[in-house]
C-alpha cells in the first residue's frame, strides 16, 4: 500500500455567513505530493473546484488545509437544490437524465444535491437539463465551477 492508496479528508473553509452553515467543507483525497491532494468527491458547497482537481493545502494542526487550486482536471460542478426532495418522481428523472449525460451524483441531503460534469459530457446539454427544470420549478441551481471548454 503506498501514500497515495490512503486517502484522507482535507479541509475546504467556506465564506463567512455560507448558505450550507458550516465554517468548512470536508472532502475526500488521495495525496499527490507534500500538501498537494486530488479531490475525490464532488464539491457541495465550495466554489472554484470540481472532482479530480489537484489542491494545494497547508498543513493546521495536523489537518490539511485548501490553500489555492494546483490545476484543474476538465470537470464541471453544478448544485442542485430540488423544490421537493431528491425522491419526487421529477427530481428523480432529472437525475437519471443528468446520469445518461455523463454526470455523477452525489447527494448531500435530500434538498441539496452535486452534480460531476464528466470531461466527456456536454456541459451545454447537461447545463439546458438544469435550465429547463429551473423553468419548470423543480430545482434551483448554480454553477461551483466550470472546467468545460467553451464555444466562442
């Protein structure tokens, strides 16, 4: 078993005042070096980072701390807050739909839900999905970080 097969929770601080409440977000990573980590969990709260990005940290009190992005992995987060809950039969669709276009899950309560853009997905077609159940008043959601290349 070598460093990188353990993985550990590194410490992302959130604005003060942050919507989820919290002073952090805890994420899952592998280490790629002294302080440097690949994030293997989907951002609920943080902005400015997605699945798979390499991080800086500094180490406080034993913990590593998310210090600045060391470089970017092509994967998008977006945030999903449903109406409802995550179980209604159109949350539930939307879901599926998001998976068949090449996004992981990741549930953070039954309100709150991470969306991965794979770097293979189409950020515009999974973005249209988002936008159309906006519209329709099933979800609200936001943008953590887009690591898509865009048309021009």
């Amino acid at each position: 078993m070598t460093m990188a097969d353990v993985m550990v929770k590194i410490k992302v601080p959130l604005p003060p005042n942050d919507p989820s409440g919290g002073e952090a977000e805890w994420m899952w990573a592998d280490s790629d070096g002294e302080n440097r980590f690949i994030v293997r969990n989907v951002p609920v709260f943080a902005f400015g980072l997605s699945y798979g990005d390499a991080v800086n940290t500094t180490m406080i009190d034993g913990v590593p701390v998310f210090a600045n992005i060391a470089r970017h992995n092509g994967h998008s987060t977006y945030r999903i807050y449903t109406k409802t809950d995550r179980h209604s039969p159109e949350v539930t669709a939307l879901l599926e739909r998001l998976k068949a276009l090449g996004c992981d899950i990741e549930v953070a309560t039954d309100k709150v839900i991470a969306v991965d853009v794979l770097p293979k997905a189409d950020v515009y077609l999974v973005y249209s999905a988002l936008q159309d159940a906006e519209q329709k008043n099933i979800i609200e959601f936001e943008e953590g970080y887009c690591g898509h290349p865009l048309r021009k």
